[in-house]
C-alpha cells in the first residue's frame, strides 16, 4: 500500500487521542478530566472531529454523548491502530533468545575465530539455539567500513580507534608469544632475542607486508629477523611449524591449545611488545536493536565467565 501523504495534512493524532477517551467516557466533561484538559479544548476537539469526518460522531441522550454508527465504525477500525501506534513508539521491543530466529554476521579473522567459537558456539546453542552465528573472514583494516556499508552486523577486532558512529565493546587484552616445534628446533633455556634472530620466521599479515611491529623494535636494537613465509592465515601456521625450523609469533590466546594439540613450546617474544585490546565493534545504528545488543551481552559475561577477558600472558605463564 502506499501512503497518499495529502490524505494526513488535515489529520492531527491528539484529535483521534481525544476520540478514543470521548467515546470510552461518553462525556465531555468525563473526557476533559482523562485528558487533562479544559472542557472547551475538548469541546473544541470535538468540533473538529466533527468536520474532519463529516458526521456529529456523538449525539446526546439524556446524561450521556451516544456514539453514532460511523463513530462506532471509526472506534472499532481506529483503536487496534493506535494500541499498535502506541506499542511501536513507546515499548522497547523485547528480545528471548530460547524462542528467537536471528542470523548474526560476525567478522573476524581467522585466529579469533579458532580461539573464541569452540567456547562460544556451545554456550550459545544452549541458550539461544535459534540464533546462528554466520561467521565471514574480515580483518582490522576494514572492519569500519564493512560495518558502515552493512556487511557486517558486529565484529571482533583488534582495530584501533575509529569513526565516531563506531561502538566498541572491549573484550580482553591480549599480547604475543613465539612459538616453535622441539623436533625442528633445540632451544634450552629461555628464548634469547640472538636465537630469535637466527633462525626463520613465519608472518600473518592482512596487507601483504613482510614485516611487523616486531621488526621495528628489534631495529631499534640493530637487530634484525628474517621472515622466510607470510600469509594472510593464521591456519597456516601450525603445519609449516611441525615441519620447519622456523618461530612463529601469534596472539597468546592460540598458544596453549596449539601447544597441546601439536606438541610446541612457547616462549615470550624477546622484545617488549606492547599488549593489544580485542574488542566487539558495531555501527551505532544497532544499539537499538534487541538480538544485537543480547548478543553482545552475552559474548562480554561469557567471556568473563570463563576466564577469556583476563590478561591473556597468564596462559603463557601456565606453559612455561
């Protein structure tokens, strides 16, 4: 259907307001103590009424004002409208996520997702088992502006700063450890920042660079490392360290499952690398949006529940 706006100029919603209560109270007086208002502004409202809909709307008869059949026509047409006006403009829909059908897109990057979905998805699906997590790969030097276009709904990431439409839920901090495999290479003792030179390093990077934060401090050193591998996938990693003489450095929340799954050492990096804060990002445009805001909720308690939103050098520290 489409709205003739022409047809509303004339139509004001406090005239219907007052309709409703003078056809409940059936008194002008009545209507004016609901109202709050004097007995000629609703005798005035009536007036217009009267014009609006060409018909006198209510006759009195005795005590009272009789509803006319185009009065009953208009109550019975007119109310459910405005209880669904009413619902619309002042209730807060609400959100139940045991009975709730939803998709969320999430972005993130691929080590994120390894490390936080196998403790998410089963907390979620216990709760919430209608809303499916659609997971696409996305990366911190777009993360804004996949959200500002819509194709995304939140995201995990690591990006700094932002536009000012750009909410952050900060999840935990986190900083970097080296791995490597024993059966590759033989470190004893703690792992000095010459060994960490001397051997070849595997790279993560989003933007095609064969270098990192790391480079730059270890220049200010004088020292320098050679990256033998990039790639964009932290899934990579794990197979080329089992059969490489080679370090990787990786967020510290891979560390301890990767040590246990695949049998490598960790140790931490042999320069003081600043921590980095993983946080949920969304457009400002969702705060009002139930499921969103449920959502983010819920990751935020879930990971506090289970110890993901502390420092996450405790896991290395558990290794060592």
């Amino acid at each position: 259907m489409t709205i003739k706006e022409n047809d509303f100029r004339k139509i004001d919603l406090n005239l219907l307001i007052a309709f409703a209560v003078l056809f409940r109270e059936q008194s002008v007086s009545g209507a004016a103590d609901k109202l709050h208002l004097g007995q000629p502004a609703v005798s005035g409202a009536l007036s217009r009424l009267r014009d609006m809909f060409d018909d006198p709307l209510f006759i009195r008869s005795g005590h009272r004002m009789q509803p006319t059949a185009r009065a009953i026509s208009l109550h019975t047409e007119l109310m459910p409208l405005l209880e669904q006006l009413q619902s619309a403009l002042f209730q807060q829909a609400e959100f139940h996520p045991a009975q709730a059908q939803v998709t969320v897109t999430l972005g993130m990057t691929d080590w994120v997702e390894m490390w936080l979905m196998p403790v998410l998805i089963p907390a979620l699906s216990a709760v919430a088992p209608g809303v499916r997590l659609n997971v696409v790969a996305s990366d911190p030097f777009s993360d804004a502006e996949r959200l500002e276009a819509g194709e995304l709904d939140m995201a995990v990431s690591v990006a700094p700063g932002g536009p000012r439409w750009l909410e952050r839920e900060p999840l935990t901090t986190m900083g970097l450890t080296t791995l490597w495999h024993p059966a590759q290479l033989k470190i004893d003792g703690a792992l000095a920042v010459n060994t960490f030179c001397d051997h070849p390093h595997l790279l993560v990077s989003y933007r095609e660079a064969n270098s990192s934060q790391i480079d730059t401090l270890l220049a200010k050193q004088g020292l320098a490392r050679y990256v033998s591998y990039t790639t964009p996938h932290f899934a990579a990693l794990p197979g080329l360290l089992a059969t490489q003489p080679v370090f990787a450095t990786v967020p510290a929340g891979l560390a301890q499952g990767w040590c246990h799954t695949w049998g490598f050492v960790a140790a931490a990096v042999p320069v003081e690398v600043p921590p980095f804060e993983l946080s949920l990002l969304w457009h400002q445009r969702h705060n009002s949006d139930p499921a969103l805001m449920w959502l983010r909720e819920f990751i935020r308690s879930r990971m506090a529940q289970t110890g993901y939103a502390t420092d996450c050098a405790s896991m290395i520290a558990a290794m060592a």
